[in-house]
C-alpha cells in the first residue's frame, strides 16, 4: 500500500525560557522519520511532554518544523505557505481534540456544517445532519455546545471530522476528558467511522489501551521515536 | 455565499451572546454625537444666522445715498426674493417746545424681513391684512409712529401723546423696546422714529438735495440671496453698497466661532471615548475569538477566509450602527431644536443631509481605526493553537494598528477642530495625557506591590495581582480614567467655563461709547461722570490716519482683492497710543514697549497691530508702515502683534502706538462705560451737556452675545450627555476587558479553598485601587481638558474648582468598585466548575 504519511527527519527545538531572557534552546522533537500507509492505523505513544503532541501539529501542518520535511499524499507539507497548508487541511484531513474544539456560538449542526461551508460545499446542511445521524445526535442537532455532555460533544466533532470524507484522521487524546464508559463509546464508534470511511488514522495519546486498538504503535521518548 | 452566511450566522449567534453590545453601542455613540452635533450646529448655525440677520433686518441690503435703480428689486423679486425699502434721515421733532434731532425711518408693509421690532405696547392691536408670504404687517399704522425711549424720555413724552415731524403731527403708538439696525456699524446716534413710508409725503421733508439714506432689504432663498449679492456687486455705483450679516460686529462673529469650537470639540470627545470603547471591545472581541479563528484555521480556512469572515461582519455592524447613530443624531437635534424656546419659535428649515453624511463617515473610519485593524490579528493566529491554548495573541500587525487609529483620530480632529492648530493641540494633548497617565499608574502599580507586604492578604494579593498585570492595569486605569473624565467634565468642568464665559459680560460691561471727546472735555466728562454718579471712564486717545504704505511701498485699495481689506485701506482708521498694553488684549507676537525703549528715535516709533487685521493687510512682524495723519507723514515700525477680544465690549484698537508718536496729532478720546438701567438720565443728559459727543448704545450687542451664550448653555449639556453616554461605554468595556480573566483566577482560588468572603474582599480591594487612581487620572484630565476649553476656545481665565480632587478619586473608587462588584458577585457565589466550563 502507498504511504499517505511520510515524517522524515522531523525535528522541532524551541527556545525556553529562561531568567535572563535569552534562552536555551531546546530539542522537543528528534529526527523523527517514520511511514503511515493509506488506510493504516497509528497510534503514537508516549509520557506526558514526550513530544506527542509537537509531532501530530507537525504532521498535521500546523505547525512547522525546525528541520526535516512531511509528506502528506506525496506532497511537500512545508513547502507550501502557511495558507497552502490549510488548504491541504481542509481537502485531505480531518481532526478529533482532547478538548473537542466545538465553536461555542454555533449549535451541533452548524459545527458539523463548517469544514464543509469553508470548502465550498452547497450541500452541506444536508451532509452534515448525515453525519450527525452516523453518529447518533440528530436529535440534538440545534443544541448548542455548552448544553451537551462531554461525549456527546466528542461525538459532534467526531460527525466534524469525518463529514468531509478525509483520507486522514488526526487525533489527539480522544478520550482524555471523558469517563472511562464514554471514552470506550467514542473509541469504537471512531474506529467503525475509520473501517467505514477507509480513513488513516493517526492517533495520540499515553493510553496503552487505547493504543492497542490500532494497527501500529510508535513510541516517543524525550523527542526520539524509540519503538 | 456560504462563508457570508457563516459569517452573518457567527455574528447573530456572537450577537446573542452579548459579544457585539459593546462595539455597537460604542459606535451608535460616536455616530450620535457626531450627529447630533453635525446636524444641530447645523440649525444653530441657521438660528444664530437668523438672529443676526435680524439685526440687520434681511438677509441683503443694498444702501445708498440716492434712490436706487427699481432694476435691483426687479431683480431680487425675479429671483423669488422678499424685498422692502425703508428710507433714514435725519430730523427734528418737536413736541410743544422742545425739539429734537432724530433719525427717522420710513418702512413700508412687511418690515422687517427678518426679525421684529418688539414694542410697548404690543402689535398689533388689530387684526391686519396679511403680507407678503403669509407675515403679519408689523410697521406703524397711518398718523403714528414708534419711538425710542430716549426720545420719550428726552421731550418728556407719554405713548399717546402728539409729536411734529416736518409738516405733519403723528401720535407716538408705541416705544421702541428692541429695535433693528444695530448690527451694523454704530452709525444710529440719534434717537430712532419708525414711520410708515405712506406718511412720509405728508411731512414734506422729502425734498431735492435732502440727506436720505435708501434700503433696499432682501430676504429669501439663500442660493438666491448669494445669486443676487453677485449679480449687484457688478452693477454697484461708488454710493452704493452691500450689507449683510457678515458685516456684523466682531463681537457676535466672534461668540458665534467659540461656540461653534466648542460643539465641535463636545462632540469630538465623546468620539473619542467611543473609540476607546470601540478598541476595548475589540480587543475582548480578539481574545474570545482567538480558539474560534485557531480551529476554523485547523479545519482549513485561509487567512482571507477568516478576514472575510470578519470583514462581512463588522461591515454589517458598521452600516446597523450608522443608521443608528444617524437616527439617534436627527431625533436628539430635532429634540434640542423643541426643547430651546427661541430655536422652537424660529422655524428653522430641516438640517441639510451632509452633517449626517459627514458623522457616518468619521463613524467608519471610528470603525476601521480602532477596532477592525486589531481584529486583523485574529486572520494570523496560528492553527497549533488547538493544541496549545497558552499561545497568545499574535503580536505582528499592532504597531500598525494603533498607527492607524491615531491617523484616524488626527483626521477626524483636523476635521472637526476646523483649525490645525487646535486640533493638533488637542490631539497631541491627548496623547502626551494618555502616556504620561499610563507610566503612572504602571509605576504606582509596581510602587505598591513592593509595600503589600506587611499588609492583610487580600490587600497583599490584590496588589500582586495588580502588578503582576501591570500593563494591562494600566490600560484599564487610563481606560476608566478617560471615562471618568468624561462625567467630571460633565457635571464640574462645564459650569466652571460655563460661568467663566458668562464672566466675560459681567453685569456692568459697557453699553455706551462715546465718541468724538475733545482734550478740552476731558475734564468737564470725568466732572460730569463723578456728579452721576458713575465709575471714572477711561478716556483713550483716539487719532484718525490713514495707512499709506508697507515698507515703503504705497498701498491704496486696488492693491487689495477682498473688499474688506479694500475698505480698510481705502478709509481712515482708528489709531491710539498707550504706555501699556489694554488689559483684554493679548500679545501673540514680539514685545510691547517698554519705557526704556522709549528713548532714541528708533524707540519711540513702535506700533502695535491687531493680529487679524495684520492677515488681512499682509503684515508682519518687524514691517514699516506708513501713516497718514491730517496730512503729515510718520513711519514706524511693527514690534507686536496682539489678540484682541472684541466680545469683551471694551473700547479696542486695531493700530496703537507708543505715545511719543501720536501725542502732538490731532486727537479725540473715546470711551466706553456701562450705563445702569436706573440711570437712562444720565446718558440723556450727557447728551444734552455735551452736544458734540456720539454716544453710541451698545447694548444690544451685549444682549445678543449674551443670547449666544445662554443658548450655547442650554445646548451643550445636552451634547455633553453623549459625552457622558460614551464615557459609561468606555468604563464598561474597560471593565469588562478585564472580566474574563478576573473569572478563571476566582474559579482557580475557590477551588483551592478560599471562600467568598475573601474573594469579594480581593475583588473590592483591586476595584479601590484601580477606581481611586482613575479618579485621580479623571480630574487630572478634566481640568486639563477644562484649561485647553478655556484658553484656546473660549479665551477665558480658568481656575477649576479644588473639589473636583475628591470627587474623582473618592467617586471613581466607588463608582468602579460598585460596577466590578456587580460584574464579578456571581463568580463567588458559583461553584468553580460551573465557573470553569462557561
């Protein structure tokens, strides 16, 4: 199968800060170079301040890095600017957030409406309360965030992420504010919307469970892929 | 398409949220006030024209010295204008033994075209034909006339009883309380008769070679009336000339300007403040959208997406503010106009529509400066901040932010202020305020962190917290204090000017000149004024000359264009001289002469020039100008310039020299004195000792500034509370800006256990803080707006009251603490989840 995802000598220093203001710089993420194949499963692993985190914003282009290059459906992430980056964004991913990420003044529906609004769609009402539907919340469609539970919010940005079709899925400790009961709720019904949609997913999280659900494991360590 | 119906969905959801409340009333304000001044200086304009026009009559007179052309009223009659023509002279009346040379004017059906003559008893006592375009003929009927009170007073006549003028006898009907015509010069010594021009025949004193000044008044369309003043001045023989309120005297033009300074400035403040209430929201408006914009970038929006998105919106809010603002404007003028007494009487036609044009521009550009240019920052907030909340507010496009905003508000001062000077005065005082108030507080902030101490907890942590956010504390002291200057100038600052401008026409300012005083009489006046028994007058020398050269080259009237350097050249002025300067003028330029420089020729020829004038004739400082007095020639050269304030109602002088030029010129003395109402007598009897004597009564003038002034007083607090209005805005964002944060640390520190009773202590701590240095900032600001109102708009002495001191520092306390305490009481009665999760 082709690679979808290709790291390659990823790295990412930083300047800390420091009490005479200069800075020291400092390594969050090490030469990191590893393939995800289209349709494939990832799970990232690792310790709090590991650099999980630094890794998924750079795979996902939101961030850039100190060196080294991602590939994203064969095409240079960084050599595009950084409105090039959202575009690539917007076509190829979609993303799931430990802290859901919902627009607080729209309601479910119009949440799950905005990637595709932004994209152009005329259907996307239409497409949305599908999505929606997929994940069990038409009924709370015109509902606004902040009256929603935790895992119903989840499920609204997991109707988000996969409205428009994305051939990868970025997410980020899914489950870390959610019950144990919700979270495992979110995590099957994110890997059926993957099996379904065909989608590559690349997860994170420190969650030895949760990682085992997918295909594959990457392990980090102080910036440096270990496993 | 859908990234507007986003962005319109966004903004009606944000909406509900009270996200826009803040920016929306700001603006509406700004737009109101701009409004509300454009459009009512607008119709003041027209009313206080009006009332200077009535002075005079009409809109245009054509005066001359021999019957005009009927061809001038066919003109102004085909233009769709209101015309009459009155005729003066002078004559005796005789009234059983005594007579007494009078100035008779003939009117005919229709007089005044603008104004009224207000008489006792009232007119009309019958019902009359209606005249012209629906106005009520108000001019003598047959056989009767209309006298001054002088008259009556000085042949010791009754209303009622029968006088001769020339051929035929008239009944007094009525005396003259208010009369027209004084606007205009001082020309009207004598007492005044107004008769029906029907009657004039009758007395037989219009006869070949008697001295008649002919009026030709015009009234109507202003278009037409400038149509026609244009289409005259070509046709004018050299006896004939164009009178109009622009003629008037100094001293009303100058009370109209201070009060057109002043509305434009009161209006300007309250701009301002609603800028800064404007970019307070916006920046809140920033930091609540920062995680929106960060995920809308996630999902793959471009930058122009995320500023279209906001573009269309506050676009939207622009236009909904501005129609707002505009018809809040209209209906607070057209509320003013009802609620002024002499405005709801004078039937004014509607304001034009530029005024309001005008403020929904400056309420764009309001827009465009402080607020949208800060919401630029949102377009370049990063996507990483989806998964890195503390990444704060990109930082890039600020310079440029407040660069434009202080563009903004130097064009809208400049074009406001109406003068450059002023405005940049203003605004460059505004600024060097707002910093100096900023380092304050900031460095009173950090002062105070260093001794809390030794003092309770929550004093100790409100002090920390203060410092901490030293920055952004300071911003909201300067932000609060700005508001409360806006309620200390509101209620303190503007009955000090207030007061102070009335001050300028004391009870006893002069309402009597008196011209044409001999050095022989100089004695026998001042014995004369003892025996009154009235103040001392002071007696200026007075001598008549005439410029005829600048620097050595002559000058005569062709070498002016404008008709009223023309004239001044073309006729003799008014010169005097002076040891020292009058006290109501001021030097601009050079210096005045001291005795010292008295000695050596060079010395002794000093002059002194009105700084207006000056302009007018192209002098400077430093120029030699030649004078000719009856028939000798003497040069000297110009070593001061002065500011004279005409509406003082002093005796004023365009030219004074040092005495050693003038002393040995023909001269005469001139004074000016106030004359008590109980006194009228007196004046009649200086008339009568010294018959040679002009004295001019001045009083009217001094009534109508007074009306300027009243009427500006009436009006400006009204103006003022948008002002206020603005001033409230900017507390609340300045205190809202603050809210968000405020909110997160109470959840933090409830859930580490301290409980409401110590939060509300730390809250009511900062508010102190933060509420007495605003106050103090207020008061510091309002005097200081309070001075600048005052000696460069309406150049008066300023001393602001001592009391305004505490009732900043202790009402900004308050006031602050009773705000913060309403917007943060919930927070330590909530539990910190349902804090935390909102």
């Amino acid at each position: 199968m082709a690679a979808i995802v290709q790291s390659i000598d990823l790295s990412k220093q930083v300047l800390s800060p420091s009490i005479d203001g200069q800075g020291q710089p400092l390594t969050i993420l090490h030469e990191a170079s590893f393939t995800v194949d289209a349709g494939e499963s990832l799970a990232i692993l690792g310790a709090s301040g590991s650099g999980k985190s630094t890794l998924l914003g750079l795979l996902a282009g939101l961030d850039v890095p100190s060196s080294g290059s991602v590939l994203l459906n064969s095409i240079d992430l960084f050599s595009l600017d950084e409105d090039g980056r959202a575009k690539l964004r917007g076509e190829l991913a979609g993303f799931v957030f430990q802290s859901f990420q919902l627009l607080p003044a729209l309601n479910a529906l119009e949440n799950v409406m905005l990637p595709l609004e932004l994209g152009g769609a005329t259907d996307a009402r239409e497409r949305a309360a599908e999505s929606l539907c997929q994940v069990g919340l038409s009924e709370r469609a015109h509902h606004l965030p902040k009256h929603l539970s935790g895992g119903e919010q989840q499920r609204v940005a997991l109707a988000r992420a996969f409205v428009t079709r994305p051939k990868i899925l970025f997410a980020d400790e899914p489950t870390g504010n959610l019950d144990a009961a919700t979270g495992a709720q979110i995590i099957e019904l994110m890997l059926e919307l993957n099996r379904a949609q065909g989608t590559t997913l690349i997860l994170v999280t420190h969650d030895e469970a949760l990682a085992k659900h997918c295909g594959r494991q990457l392990r980090l360590e102080a910036g440096r892929v270990v496993q | 398409m859908n990234l507007l119906r986003l962005s319109l969905n966004l903004l009606r959801r944000d909406w509900r949220a009270g996200e826009w409340r803040v920016l929306l009333l700001a603006l509406v304000l700004a737009v109101g006030s701009l409004a509300t001044v454009g459009l009512f200086a607008d119709r003041v304009r027209q009313a206080l024209q009006q009332q200077a026009q009535s002075l005079v009559g009409a809109d245009l007179r054509i005066v001359s010295a021999r019957p005009l052309p009927p061809g001038y009223r066919a003109a102004a009659q085909a233009r769709g204008l209101r015309t009459v023509e009155s005729r003066t002279f002078l004559s005796m009346v005789v009234h059983g033994e005594q007579t007494l040379l009078s100035e008779i004017q003939t009117v005919e059906s229709g007089y005044p075209l603008r104004g009224k003559i207000v008489i006792d008893p009232p007119f009309p006592p019958a019902p009359l034909p209606q005249v012209g375009e629906g106005r009520m003929s108000s001019i003598p009927l047959h056989g009767t006339i209309w006298v001054s009170g002088r008259l009556l007073r000085r042949l010791e006549l009754s209303v009622g009883d029968e006088v001769g003028i020339g051929a035929q006898r008239f009944t007094v009907a009525a005396r003259i309380v208010r009369d027209l015509d004084h606007a205009v010069g001082f020309a009207s010594f004598a007492p005044r008769v107004v008769m029906n021009a029907d009657d004039l025949g009758a007395t037989g004193l219009q006869q070949e070679g008697s001295r008649i000044t002919y009026r030709l008044m015009v009234a109507g369309d202003t278009k037409q009336v400038d149509a026609l003043r244009a289409e005259l001045k070509a046709k004018l023989s050299g006896n004939e000339k164009l009178e109009d309120m622009r003629d008037a005297r100094p001293e009303i033009r100058t009370a109209l300007e201070r009060a057109e300074h002043f509305f434009g400035l009161a209006a300007l403040t309250a701009a301002i403040l609603a800028g800064v209430a404007m970019a307070l929201a916006a920046r809140r408006f920033v930091l609540r959208h920062l995680d929106t914009c960060a995920m809308l970038r996630c999902l793959g929006a471009q930058q122009e997406q995320v500023l279209r998105l906001f573009l269309y919106q506050f676009l939207l809010l622009g236009v909904i503010a501005v129609l707002l603002g505009c018809g809040l404007g209209y209906a607070t003028q057209a509320g003013l106009v009802a609620f002024i007494e002499s405005m709801r009487n004078a039937e004014l036609p509607q304001p034009s529509v530029l005024p309001a044009l005008k403020a929904a521009a400056s309420g764009f550009a309001l827009l465009l400066g402080f607020a949208f240019l800060p919401l630029l920052q949102l377009r370049r907030v990063s996507p990483l901040r989806v998964l890195r909340r503390e990444l704060g507010v990109p930082q890039a496009s600020t310079g440029l932010a407040y660069g434009v905003a202080l563009l903004v508000l130097a064009g809208l001062f400049l074009w406001q202020a109406g003068s450059l000077n002023l405005g940049m005065a203003m605004l460059g005082g505004l600024l060097a305020g707002l910093l100096c108030f900023f380092g304050c507080a900031w460095l009173l902030m950090r002062g105070m962190e260093r001794h809390a101490n030794r003092m309770a907890s929550h004093w100790r942590h409100a002090f920390n917290n203060l410092a901490r956010h030293g920055r952004a504390n300071a911003m909201q002291v300067v932000a609060l204090g700005l508001g409360g200057m806006a309620l200390l100038s509101l209620t303190l600052v503007r009955g000090d000017l207030l007061q102070g401008w009335q001050g300028k026409l004391p009870p006893d300012t002069p309402n009597r000149f008196v011209v044409n005083i001999q050095p022989d009489q100089r004695q026998p006046m001042l014995d004369f004024f003892a025996r009154a028994p009235l103040p001392p007058p002071q007696l200026l020398p007075m001598v008549r000359g005439r410029l005829v050269a600048i620097n050595a080259r002559p000058i005569n009237g062709d070498s002016y264009a404008e008709p009223r350097a023309r004239e001044l050249v073309e006729r003799e002025f008014n010169l005097s001289y002076a040891e020292k300067m009058p006290e109501w003028n001021e030097l601009v330029q050079g210096r005045w002469w001291s005795p010292s420089s008295g000695k050596g020729e060079e010395g002794a020829a000093q002059l002194s020039v009105e700084e207006g004038i000056a302009v007018k004739l192209g002098i400077h400082l430093g120029d030699e100008l030649t004078y000719d007095v009856a028939g000798s020639r003497f040069t000297a050269r110009v070593t001061s310039l002065r500011k004279v304030q005409w509406d003082s109602m002093q005796v004023n002088f365009f030219v004074i020299a040092t005495p050693e030029l003038l002393r040995d010129s023909p001269v005469s003395y001139i004074t000016s004195f106030y004359l008590p109402p109980e006194k009228l007598r007196a004046g009649d009897q200086l008339a009568r000792e010294f018959p040679n004597l002009l004295v001019i009564d001045t009083g009217e003038v001094v009534a109508q500034v007074r009306g300027i002034i009243e009427q500006v007083s009436q009006t400006i607090s009204i103006l003022f509370l948008f002002t206020l209005l603005s001033g409230i805005a900017v507390l609340y964002a300045a205190l809202l800006a603050a809210q968000d944060e405020r909110i997160q640390e109470a959840a933090i520190l409830r859930t580490l256990g301290a409980d409401s009773h110590y939060l509300r202590r730390l809250h009511l701590s900062e508010f102190a803080v933060l509420g007495l240095l605003s106050g103090l900032f207020s008061a510091g600001g309002a005097v200081l707006l309070g001075w600048v109102l005052a000696r460069f708009v309406l150049e008066i002495p300023y001393q602001a009251s001592v009391i305004i001191w505490p009732v900043g520092g202790f009402g900004g306390m308050l006031l602050v603490m009773l705000a913060g305490w309403l917007g943060t009481r919930r927070l330590v009665t909530l539990s910190p989840l349902a804090i935390l999760r909102e």
